[in-house]
C-alpha cells in the first residue's frame, strides 16, 4: 500500500474529476471497484476518497449518469472485461476529461456496430428478453 500523504481540501462539493487525478494514476478498480467482476462497475463510497483525502469528513460522493440504459436492457461489465474490451472503448480516456462526457453512445445501433465489427452476439435475447 502506498501512503500518499494527506491532501487537503476546500469543503467545495464539485463533481469528482478524473482529469485532476491523472497524476496518481490509480486503477479504474481501485474506485470502481467490481468493473471487471459484475454487471455493475460501481461507484466509490466516501472511504475510498478517504484513503488520500483524510481531512475529508464523512458524506455521499455525488455521481451523475451520463451512461445509462433501460432496464429492459441487458449489459455486463464483466462480461466485457472478460472479453478483453477496454473501459476507453466505450468511455473514452477519461483522465482527460474534468467532467465525464458521453464517449460512445449506449443506444442499440451502437452496441450492435461494435457486435458486428467484433462478431460478438447479435442475438437479440442476449442483449433483452423480448418476449417469444
Ligand atoms: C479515485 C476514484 C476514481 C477512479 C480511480 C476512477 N473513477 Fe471513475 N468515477 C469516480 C466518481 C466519484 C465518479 C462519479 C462522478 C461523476 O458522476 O462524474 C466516477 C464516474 C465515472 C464514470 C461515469 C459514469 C456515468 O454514468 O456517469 C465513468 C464512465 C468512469 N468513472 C470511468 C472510469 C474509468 C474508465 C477509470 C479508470 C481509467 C476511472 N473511472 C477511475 C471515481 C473514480
Ligand atoms: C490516491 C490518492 C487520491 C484518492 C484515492 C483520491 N484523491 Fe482527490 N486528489 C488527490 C490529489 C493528489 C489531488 C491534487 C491534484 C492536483 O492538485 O492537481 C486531489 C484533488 C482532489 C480535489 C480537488 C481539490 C481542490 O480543492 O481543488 C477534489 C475535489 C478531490 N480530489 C476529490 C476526491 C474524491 C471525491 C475522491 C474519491 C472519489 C478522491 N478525491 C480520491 C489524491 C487522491
Ligand atoms: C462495452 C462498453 C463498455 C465498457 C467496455 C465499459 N463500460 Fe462502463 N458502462 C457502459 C454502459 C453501457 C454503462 C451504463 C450501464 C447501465 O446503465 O446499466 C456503463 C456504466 C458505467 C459506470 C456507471 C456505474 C455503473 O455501475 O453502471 C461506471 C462507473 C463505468 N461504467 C466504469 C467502467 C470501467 C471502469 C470500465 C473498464 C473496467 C468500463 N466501464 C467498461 C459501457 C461500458
Ligand atoms: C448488443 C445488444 C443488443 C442487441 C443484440 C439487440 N439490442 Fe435491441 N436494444 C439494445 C439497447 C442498448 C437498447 C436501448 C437503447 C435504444 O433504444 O437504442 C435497445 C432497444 C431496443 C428496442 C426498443 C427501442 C425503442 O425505441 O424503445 C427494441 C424494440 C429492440 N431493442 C429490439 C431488438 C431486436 C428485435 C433485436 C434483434 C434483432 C435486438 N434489439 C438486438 C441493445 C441490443
Ligand atoms: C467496443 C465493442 C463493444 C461494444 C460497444 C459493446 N459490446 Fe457487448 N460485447 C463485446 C464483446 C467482444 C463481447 C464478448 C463476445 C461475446 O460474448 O459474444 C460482448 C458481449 C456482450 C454480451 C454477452 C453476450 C452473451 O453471449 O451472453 C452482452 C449481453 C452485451 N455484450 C451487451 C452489450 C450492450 C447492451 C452494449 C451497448 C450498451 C454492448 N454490448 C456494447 C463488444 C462490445
């Protein structure tokens, strides 16, 4: 484990930015922490920001949805983790981006272009069960 000392911090309640942490270069995992193990990748609790930022008192993280599906729809980050697919392919290198921007659309012609391309399924029940 490696000590990074405390940072400090103003009580500001900004969205959190990748890019302002690109210098620490941590694992996506080390935040988002079942990205490779489940359907969700999961956002960090307050604890994980703690580990550096020890001044900070205790309180939700903020997280929006830029990325967001029906629930009709079937999706497994590990899934696609196991299938060697890299988190930028859909979400772009977001230790550029201050605020998380839509990378890749989660809309059905732009997972399928990547099945086709890949020749991943293309079975309609893989992705949502649309009834017999
Ligand atoms: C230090 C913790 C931390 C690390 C490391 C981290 N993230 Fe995040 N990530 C967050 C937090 C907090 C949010 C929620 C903030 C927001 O909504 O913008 C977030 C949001 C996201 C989102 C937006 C999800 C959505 O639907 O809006 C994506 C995509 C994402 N992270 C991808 C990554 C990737 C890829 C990596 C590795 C390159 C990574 N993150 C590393 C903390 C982290
Ligand atoms: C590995 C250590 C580490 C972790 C974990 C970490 N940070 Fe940071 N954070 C830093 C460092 C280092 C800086 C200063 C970067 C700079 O000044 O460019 C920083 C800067 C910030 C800033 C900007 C500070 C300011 O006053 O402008 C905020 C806000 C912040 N972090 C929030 C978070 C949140 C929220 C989490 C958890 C989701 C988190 N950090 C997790 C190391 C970390
Ligand atoms: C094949 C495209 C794809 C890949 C690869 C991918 N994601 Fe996602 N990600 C999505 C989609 C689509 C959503 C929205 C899921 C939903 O709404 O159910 C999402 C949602 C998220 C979220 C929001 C919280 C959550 O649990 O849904 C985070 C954080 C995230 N991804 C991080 C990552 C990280 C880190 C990686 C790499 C380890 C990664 N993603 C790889 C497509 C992808
Ligand atoms: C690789 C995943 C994937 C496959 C395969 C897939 N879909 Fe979809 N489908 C989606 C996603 C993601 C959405 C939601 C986003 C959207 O509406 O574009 C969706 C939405 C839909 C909708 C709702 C559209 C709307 O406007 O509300 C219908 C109907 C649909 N799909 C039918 C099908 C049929 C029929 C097949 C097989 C020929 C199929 N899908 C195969 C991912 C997939
Ligand atoms: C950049 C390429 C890429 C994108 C974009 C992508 N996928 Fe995939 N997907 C793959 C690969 C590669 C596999 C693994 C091969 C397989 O299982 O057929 C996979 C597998 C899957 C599986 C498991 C298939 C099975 O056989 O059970 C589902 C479900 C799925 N993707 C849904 C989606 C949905 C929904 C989206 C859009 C939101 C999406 N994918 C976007 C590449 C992609």
């Amino acid at each position: 484990m490696i000590l990074f000392g405390a940072v400090l911090l103003s009580a500001r309640a900004e969205p959190f930015s990748h890019q302002r942490h690109a210098g620490v270069n941590l694992q996506c995992t080390f935040c988002h922490k079942t990205a490779a193990t489940a359907e969700r990748a999961a956002f960090p609790a307050w604890k994980t920001c703690h580990t550096c930022h020890t001044e900070m008192a205790e309180h939700p993280i903020p997280s929006r949805r830029v990325y967001k599906l029906p629930d009709f729809v079937f999706f497994s980050h590990a899934r696609h983790s196991a299938a060697k697919v890299e988190c930028t392919a859909c979400h772009g290198d977001v230790k550029t981006q201050a605020r998380i921007e839509l990378h890749r659309s989660t809309r059905m012609a732009s997972c399928v272009d990547c099945h086709k391309e890949i020749k991943a399924t293309l079975v309609c029940n893989a992705c949502h069960e649309l009834g017999q």
